[in-house]
C-alpha cells in the first residue's frame, strides 16, 4: 500500500463498483471480504487482493478492466523526473476542489511542501487549534494528500513522523469549457503504487 493507493482509493473504488452489474458486485464484494475481510475501497489499498478475486471472475478480461476503470478516473503523462496526473473523474475533482478551497488545508499543505512537518509543527505554524488542527492534518494524511516524509524518535523513544505531500505541484486551471486538476509527482510516489504496477506494470518509470 502506498499514499498514492490512498489518493486514489475512493474514486477507483466507485468506478470498479459503477462498471459492475448488481450481481457481480455482490459477488466480488462477498469473496474479497470471505477471503480477506475487506471492502472494496479497503481492496484497493490492498490492491493484489482484489485483482486476485476480479481475475476469478473475469479471467483474461481483468487486466483491461481495471485498466479501464483507472483510466475513467486519472491520465498520467511520463516527464523527465515526475509524473503528471490529471483528474478526470468529477466526484474526485470536486473533493480536491473543496481541499483546496478550504483556506486551512491549503495553508497545510503550503507549509508542508516548503518543509516537511511534524503534526504539532502544522498545528503551530497554520495557528490552528489542536483538537481541528489535528483533525484537519489527519483528513490529508487518510486520504494519502500528505505522506511520510521522515521517521524520528523523541527522548522517550516515541516514533514521531514529518509529512509532506505526495506531489511537487498543483495545478488548477478553468475556462468556458472545462475545469482541470493535475498534479506534478515524483517517480517513487507512482512507482511505490501497487496500483499502477498491479493493472499496468510497464508504466514504471526508469
């Protein structure tokens, strides 16, 4: 599981589902929880799992499903040290876009790409309250928009961890006809995916 499987896990979650018949969905759903006691989304997250039981059911015709239903949700361009991902999905635009219109997620994330933090070192530096301010960090963290940068350890040996987001650069753009989100990543956020290796392991970026 990566943070990028984070990102991606309730969008891709809902399209596999929308591609199903009733009766399919209840079938996969059941197996996957029968053999490993997930959910469909917590399946993505754990994403050989659920290619196991989607090859079961759809024998040769797996990989181009899953491919299928990543492509409805993302398109990634290869660039020279990173990756460009643009959202195509609309409820997974809508989620970013109200990320990042919230003034205090955006001040998060803009303090976390100039230096990867420690929680308490978010909460200090946006000057938000403890109980929203942690509340607010963790939302980013679970929905993999903020990734382990760093691990130390206190005096008393207590594993603390500094964060930063999963990708380089943001970028919004809107006109007549369209809004569009994409997002500038380092390699090794979509080389770590189990996702992307799993449904396409050529994407890999040398």
């Amino acid at each position: 599981m990566s943070e990028f499987d984070d990102f991606i896990s309730k969008s891709l979650s809902e399209v596999i589902k929308s591609n199903l018949n009733s009766k399919m969905e209840k079938k996969i759903k059941l197996d996957l929880f029968l053999k490993y006691g997930l959910s469909i989304k917590q399946g993505i997250k754990n994403f050989s799992k659920i290619d196991e039981i989607l090859k079961k059911e759809f024998k040769e015709n797996a990989a181009s499903f899953e491919k299928n239903c990543l492509m409805e949700i993302i398109t990634i361009k290869t660039l020279k040290k990173s990756a460009l991902i643009t959202i195509k999905n609309k409820n997974f635009l809508n989620f970013l876009i109200e990320i990042f219109g919230d003034e205090e997620y955006r001040n998060i994330i803009k303090k976390t790409l100039a230096n990867p933090l420690l929680i308490s070192e978010i909460i200090s530096q946006c000057e938000l309250p403890k109980t929203s301010g942690y509340r607010k960090t963790s939302y980013l963290i679970r929905n993999g928009i903020l990734k382990s940068h760093q691990r130390e350890f206190t005096a008393k040996r207590r594993k603390i961890e500094r964060y930063t987001p999963i990708f380089k650069k943001f970028i919004f753009e809107i006109n007549e006809k369209q809004t569009k989100i994409s997002l500038e990543l380092p390699l090794e956020v979509i080389n770590q995916s189990t996702v992307i290796q799993t449904i396409n392991p050529f994407w890999k970026i040398k």
